[in-house]
C-alpha cells in the first residue's frame, strides 16, 4: 500500500512520546518482576490520570474522570472515580493478555515498553485504488479530509462527531450508486465490499 493511506482518523493515530518515560515505578517494577514467571496487573507500573472532560461533546462520546494505564504497554481503561478506573483496566488487562496468549505471543515483563503494534491493513490493501478514490470523493468534499491512514477496523464514525453518519452515507450513495446505511458498525472494509461487489456483480 502507497504511503497516502497515513492515519486512520483521530482514534487510531498513535502517540510518539512514552507514558513511561522518566517515572520512577518503571524500572523498580521491572527488576521485580525477575522474581516471578507470570504477572499480574499488581506487578506492572499502573499510573492514575485525571482528564479533562470536552464540554458540549455529542452524546455517542462517553468521557470519564479518570484514566488508568499500564506504563510501557498501552493498556489502559478508564473511570469516573479512580476505583472504577482500576477495576476497569483490570478487566482490559486481562483480555489484552489472552489476545497476546492467543496469538502465540508472550506476555510483555512489566518495566519493558512495547513496540507500537498499527492495525492491519489486509482487507483496506485489497481496495487500494477505491480507498484513495473514497477519500478525494467522499471524505474531502464532506470533511475536508485530503490524506488519511485507513487500516482494516477503521469507520466512518472515526472521522466526524456528529451523531449519526447520514451524510456521508448520502455522499456515498451519490457517488457510488450504493447504500451503506444499513451497515451498523459503518467499517469503511465492509463498505468497500459492498461498493466492489456493485460494481462486479456476480456472474
């Protein structure tokens, strides 16, 4: 895939900078953790962080006070008070660590710092030639979007905070001949598909 297919919108760009970097809990929970073979979240660097919450945003956004976080592995829920936070990070730790199990992958020793990991790109790279013309047809005339990174979970709901994404659905069915309304989740691979398959019906 060309470099023109950068961002996947505001959720999915990730940070440069790292949570971890110069907090004193880091290395201190990493020589700890020669000590043992499997970890918990109790073994690894947690830090709590208040947020400030968005004034006037739109309803489908849900903003908490608190954010908790596993330095090093971003891995992090958040709450509106700090116990809610922690036990919810609790819960993400442990499904991040069976995905991690899953895959055949070990789990990282807590004080380490994780690569940042994009999302795959496998159904968006089949598209190739669609995705760019999607973004100069539909994204730039609705949003004024000229260059993003689209990989395989992105949707239409990445790139706007309206409430509904009617008028891209709209935008779409102008352009392309094809409704896309029905698609709930609005992943922009489901709705290649679709527009692919409207343009090659089967046989």
């Amino acid at each position: 895939m060309q470099e023109r297919l950068r961002y996947k919108g505001r959720h999915a760009v990730p940070r440069t900078d790292h949570p971890s970097d110069g907090h004193p809990d880091h290395d201190w929970k990493r020589l700890l953790s020669y000590r043992k073979s499997e970890w918990e979240l109790a073994d690894y660097p947690v830090v709590i962080r208040t947020q400030e919450l968005t004034p006037g945003l739109p309803s489908r956004f849900t903003e908490h006070r608190y954010r908790a976080l596993v330095l090093g592995w971003l891995v992090d829920s958040t709450g509106d008070s700090k116990q809610e936070a922690l036990a919810n990070l609790q819960n993400e730790f442990s499904r991040r660590r069976q995905i991690r199990l899953d895959e055949g992958k070990s789990v990282p020793r807590p004080g380490t710092r994780i690569a940042l990991e994009y999302a795959s790109q496998t159904r968006i790279d089949h598209h190739a030639a669609l995705a760019e013309d999607f973004i100069q047809r539909v994204l730039h005339p609705v949003l004024g979007i000229e260059d993003v990174w689209i990989s395989d979970d992105s949707s239409l709901w990445n790139f706007h905070f309206d409430e509904t994404c009617d008028e891209l659905a709209a935008k779409i069915r102008e352009v392309y001949g094809v409704d896309v309304s029905d698609i709930e989740s609005q992943n922009l691979a489901d709705i290649f598909d679709r527009i692919e398959a409207a343009r090659h019906p089967a046989q």
